[in-house]
C-alpha cells in the first residue's frame, strides 16, 4: 500500500506555530501521513514573503514562486499517489490568484479541507454592509475602499457559484 499524504496549502509563510497548530507533527508521528508544506506567498502576493521575519525552515516545506510550478508538482503527487493524496487549503478567495487555485483543486477532484479566515472569525454579510454604510455616512470612503469592497464580494460570489 502506498504511504499516504497530507498536503499543506498556505498563502502565508509558515511559522512554527502553523506546525503546531494545524498537528502537522501529530499527524507524521502518530498517524504516519507523509506531510508536505506547499508556501505559496510568492505566488499569491509577490515581495510579500520579507515581512516575516522569522523564517521558519523545514524539509517539508516547498516553497513556488509560480503557479506553473506549483501546478506541476501537485499533479506529479496525484499521478503517482492518485488517491492517497489530502489537501489541507488554507488559500483564499479574496484575489484572482487564489481563486484559480482553489479552482484547480476543485477541477481535478482533490479531497480537501479548506480553512477560510482562520485567524480570525468572518462577518455575516449584513455586518459587512453595515460597515460600508457608516463608512459613506462618515464620508471616510474612498474610491480604493469601494473598489476592494465590491472585488472581495465578486470573488466570495464566483467562490460560492463555484463551490468552492
């Protein structure tokens, strides 16, 4: 039987507390998954990457800075593990670039657990709209705000028409 693996999405840069939080350690010793970490920050937010300081380094981690790459070695692990493959995705849906991802994934049938907002809890749409509206009443709105408002409801309903 093949060994089975957990792949890890992050579109941050991973930390040691990501390891411990999410039980990557758990799941190698205990439970004997194959872990490896996929960090694509470069991809998702180029020049992004140097505001961590704390680099954390590990073999599991494999860093792409472009999403060809990254595409090529997730479906080099599907050809060769097919179905002992498990993505745990942390990537958004607040840009194109993370859409397509998410997108990729659902396209080709990978098993996933998607975690969205995971640092912190996500408002219920009435909530967001209220927020907009006492931003117009303060007059504190600016063209950016409106764009990045209607661009980050567009992707969350593309997301959602797709299932994602």
């Amino acid at each position: 039987m093949k060994k089975k693996l957990i792949i890890f999405l992050s579109e941050i840069k991973i930390r040691k507390y990501d390891i411990l939080r999410f039980d990557l350690e758990e799941l190698q010793s205990v439970y004997g998954y194959k872990i490896e970490i996929h960090e694509l920050i470069e991809h998702i937010y180029p020049g992004f990457s140097f505001m961590f300081t704390n680099t954390y380094e590990d073999k599991r981690i494999k860093r792409f800075n472009y999403f060809n790459e990254w595409k090529e070695r997730i479906l080099f692990l599907k050809k060769n593990l097919n179905e002992n493959i498990f993505i745990l995705n942390q990537v958004s849906l607040h840009d194109f670039k993370g859409l397509k991802i998410n997108y990729f994934l659902k396209k080709n049938n990978f098993k996933t657990l998607t975690f969205r907002n995971i640092t912190f809890s996500t408002y219920q749409l009435d909530r967001n709209l209220k927020d907009f509206f006492s931003t117009v009443k303060n007059k504190s709105l600016t063209l950016n705000k409106i764009k990045n408002f209607v661009k980050k409801k567009i992707l969350l309903f593309i997301g959602k028409k797709l299932k994602l």
